[in-house]
C-alpha cells in the first residue's frame, strides 16, 4: 500500500499544512507551562476538535499534537515514561477525525527538539538523543503516522540525531529549522547550510524548509535563499510561517497576521518554490480556509523578489537579505563560469 505522503507528493504541486497547535491549544484552555501531550489522554475532546477544525479548513497534512512527546521533554512533567501511550494517543485521535470526515490528510507525526544541549555544550550524548527520538518516532508509526515531521530545529547536529533516530521508523521524514535570528537559526545556521544538510543526511529526508521564525515574510525569504541554494537539487520545500509579527496586547502575545495576509503569504511561499505551505504559531483555522481558498483560485506566478514580499507581507531582517543578495550573486557567478565553459 502507497505512502499517502508520498503519493500526494506525487499527485499534488502545493500541499497545504496545518496551522498552530499551541497557540489553538491555549485558546481552548491550556495553561501556560502546562504539557500539551498530556491533553491527548486528559482532554482528547479538545484534542479531536483542534484536529477537526484544521482538517475542515482544508489541510492536507495535519499534524500531531506531540511536539514535545520525546522522554526529556515529557520529563518536565514527570511522564518520561509515558512516550508511547501519549504519542499513540495523539496520532489515534487525529486518525479518528480523519475517517469522520470522509476526507484523505496525511498524518505528520510532529517531533520538536529535546529541549537538552548536546555534548560537549550539554550532557546530552548523541546516542542518547538517538535513542529518545527513535522511541518517540516507534510511537508515532504504531499509532498510525503517515510521516515524521521533524521541527522547530536549531542546530545541524541535533537535525542529524533526530534523523538518525526517527530513520528507524521506516517512514518518510521532513525536517525544518527556525530561521528566528536574522535570518539563521539560533545555532547560525542559514539557508545554504540547510540545503548542505539535506544532502547530506542519512536516511534522506522527502522534505525541508523552514517554520516559526519572526514571520511570514521572513519564511518567504528563506524559501527563496533554499531554493536559490539548491544548485539544481530541487528539493521539496517546507514554509510553515508565524502569522504575522506577536505583539503585546493586554499583557498576552497576539499576532497581528489576518487571513487575508496569510492568504497573500502562502501564494507568494508557493510561487517562490515552496511546495508544502502552512502556518505555525498564531495560524487558526480562519487563517487556513483563507490559504485553502487561495491556492486554489489563484494559478502559479512568477518567482516573487525581495521587494514584493516586503510590499506584501512586511519588513525583513537585514540578514535575511544579505543572504539572498549573496546567494543570488553566486547563482550569478556559477552561471557565468558554466557559459564559459560551453
């Protein structure tokens, strides 16, 4: 039987993700410092309703709500030793919504970082990230996830452990990094440095880009930089914007991103080569049927640049843009030595 990530891939030019889970989640009455896996066993009602509302507004991939379901995340809380019931719950409650719905929606098993340093920095040892991220992907493949969903992530190493560790689940992986510090990780990892990754990784993963960050114009920049890095590799592309910039109102965070910008947003990550787009934090369902209706009635354009998205969506880091003036000027040069060499 045919992968159903792999078969929209196939099937499908743009897939449309999924939008935030905690932020939805605190809207329905999470507390803060609170761990939104146990909610899957105390509280799968809201669970359920959280996936349904994403799965209504028209996503193909929804994803688990086990964010922080490997053993040292959930050691925070004392459920170290409840990975697998919290992670089989979580994918069992999205699986339940789907069939409901009549609809077909990949199942992406969300894995988030440790929260732990690495060695030497921490005392995390590489085999032992292994190790916590294999068991949570095991969990994820038996309750029924049709692909891992590796996010959020900040270093190489740790993109590396966890694609060593979920590799052991024999099922696709994607991976995506938070270009949260002008225009890099916070680990200074910027766009060609993904893409170096991604080539590099075993197993190999069917998807890679970007999520959360500082917002979506920012997201759409670092599409553009990948793509732009990618050298004829063509990778599948992963934009998983915030919804607009987090602001302070009456002391809570609140993003200021309406549907319509988001709307706006996901045909420009489109149209700069993403092929899988979403939101991340601050992205409700409106936002997502805003996308949905979008991307199907407006046909593919030309590659945005730099000015529209800026136009459109909002300033950028300078980072950002020093990294897309340098690796298009290298794209510039590669072309130039290739007619040379004609």
């Amino acid at each position: 039987m045919a992968n159903l990530f792999e078969q929209f891939l196939n099937e499908k030019q743009t897939l449309l993700a999924d939008g935030a889970t905690g932020t939805n989640l605190f809207a329905a009455g999470l507390q803060s410092g609170d761990a939104p896996e146990l909610w899957n066993i105390i509280e799968p009602e809201k669970i359920s309703r959280h996936y349904r509302s994403f799965i209504d507004a028209g996503s193909d991939i929804v994803l688990t709500n086990t964010f922080g379901g490997t053993r040292y995340r959930l050691k925070l809380h004392n459920a170290q030793d409840r990975v697998a019931e919290l992670n089989i719950a979580a994918v069992h409650l999205l699986k339940a919504e789907i069939e409901a719905s009549g609809r077909e929606v990949v199942i992406a098993g969300s894995i988030g970082p440790t929260g732990e340093l690495l060695a030497p920095l921490g005392e995390l040892e590489p085999d032992a990230a292994v190790a916590a991220f294999a068991e949570q992907a095991l969990a994820l493949k038996e309750g029924g996830a049709d692909v891992l969903w590796i996010e959020t992530m900040s270093s190489r190493e740790e993109v590396e452990l966890a694609v060593k560790g979920a590799g052991e689940a024999g099922l696709p992986i994607v991976f995506t990094m938070s270009f949260d510090t002008n225009g890099r990780t916070m680990m200074g990892i910027g766009a060609s440095d993904l893409v170096d990754i991604h080539t590099s990784l075993q197993p190999a993963a069917h998807a890679c880009g970007t999520n959360c960050g500082v917002g979506a114009a920012e997201v759409v920049a670092a599409v553009m930089n990948i793509k732009s890095v990618a050298n004829g590799g063509n990778p599948v592309i992963v934009a998983k914007a915030n919804c607009g910039i987090p602001e302070f109102v009456d002391g809570e965070i609140v993003y200021n991103g309406t549907p319509e910008i988001m709307a706006s947003y996901a045909i420009l990550a489109r149209d700069a080569g993403a092929r899988i787009v979403g939101g991340c934090c601050g992205t409700s369902p409106e936002h997502v049927a805003a996308m949905r209706q979008a991307l199907d009635s407006t046909p593919p354009g030309d590659t945005p640049d730099l000015d529209e998205v800026i136009r459109v969506l909002g300033d950028i880091t300078e980072g950002a843009k020093a990294q897309a003036r340098g690796e298009h000027e290298l794209q510039a040069k590669i072309a130039v030595r290739r007619r040379r060499r004609r």
